[in-house]
C-alpha cells in the first residue's frame, strides 16, 4: 500500500513538471532568479524617532536614555531565489528572498543635556534577512515582488553600547523593470540593548523603519 502511494506521488509530480516544461513554466518565464542592491533612505518611526527613557532596574530615580533617530541611509545586498515553476499561466513563481548584508545608520536628534547637544551620536545595524517571497508577472518584463522576512541583525549605539535582535520582521513590496527596481520596505521590532551581557540591564528599544529604496536586480 505504501509502495502504491509512493508510486502515484512520484507519477504526479513527473506529469506536474512536464505540464510545467512544455507550457514554458521554466523555459520561457521571465520570472528568474538572482542577485540584487538596493538603497535609499531609513526612516524612522513611532518611538525610534523620539527621546525615550528607560528606569535602570535595582536604582531608585536613575534612567537610562536613548535619543531619537534621524533618517539615515540603508543598503540590502542579496538574492531572488526561486523555487519550481511559474504557475497560473506563468504569472507567478514563488521563491526565497535571502538578504545576505543589510546595514543602516541613522544618527540621532540632539541631546538634551546642554553640554552634549553638538555631539554626533549614532545607531548601526548590520545584519541578514530571510524568508518567503511571491513574485507577479502582470506584463513584459514587468515584476512585483511580495515579500516577508526575518532580519536578524547586531546594533550599536554610541557609546559602544551593542544589542541583537535576531527575529526583526520585514513586509516589502517591490517593483522592477528589466533590471531597474523600487522597494518600500515595513520593518518593525525592538533591539535588545545589553552590551551582549546577560548580567547586564536589557533595554527593549523599538527601532521600527520605512526604508524607500531604489536598485538593480540582474
């Protein structure tokens, strides 16, 4: 019985990727994988973009503060990878959106303390995104991709104060045409500030972003 169920699964799957072939699923689509740049501009949002106190756990009226973010420049390097056949007479292919380098820098609004208000302080991040990705082939070679990742990434902010956050979430949505694309990218999550010391105070910062990009996929 096993072996007969074994048997008709693979016979399908023989009969679904000649169907595939011989209406040009892989042959002839123009949905195709490979390598992309994007940049553009890291806007910040909600919270990330405004003064934020924190209470130092174990002190009595002592806080710990971080300044509010600037937009800044973001750089994604990567992958389209797709997985099977176009389907739905080649309009779509699903696939795999690996961001293999993501990195950002966004300096701050001035600080409060008067002594302090010319210094240039910053955030870094720079890390890797991953996840699902749903590719649209309305016309020519015209392309809409749909896509959500986890961004796992380590951060430091000014004062050699380093964090993590390993399952930041991304929604983006992009355009292309030929090898020209736009992206707009919702990335929205907390970094967990502690200087990678377990023992240390953790600081749960939101560091949510609007990211307006512009690239080449080839």
């Amino acid at each position: 019985m096993k072996k007969s169920i074994l048997f008709l699964l693979l016979a399908g799957f023989i009969l679904f990727q000649n169907q595939a072939f011989s209406q040009g699923g892989l042959l002839h689509s123009s949905i195709n994988s490979g390598f992309y740049m994007k940049i553009g501009p890291s806007i910040p949002l909600g919270n990330f973009k405004s003064y934020q106190e924190y209470p130092v756990p174990k002190t009595i009226d002592s806080t710990h503060n971080y300044l509010g973010a600037k937009t800044g420049p973001a750089l994604d390097m990567g992958f389209l990878i797709y997985l099977g056949p176009t389907f739905a007479h080649q309009f779509l292919r699903a696939g795999i959106d690996a961001t293999f380098l993501t990195f950002n820098f966004q300096k701050t609004n001035p600080s409060k303390e008067g002594n302090e208000e010319n210094w240039d302080y910053f955030y870094y991040f720079l890390g890797q995104k991953f996840g699902p990705v749903i590719t649209i082939n309305p016309i020519d070679r015209l392309m809409i991709d749909v896509s959500y990742k986890l961004n796992g990434y380590i951060a430091r902010y000014y004062d050699n104060e380093w964090g993590k956050n390993f399952t930041q979430n991304e929604v983006s949505l992009s355009i292309r045409y030929r090898i020209m694309l736009f992206s707009m990218q919702y990335n929205w999550g907390k970094t967990r500030f502690n200087y990678f010391n377990s023992e240390k105070p953790t600081y749960n910062v939101p560091v949510n972003t609007l990211r307006i990009m512009i690239g080449i996929k080839i």
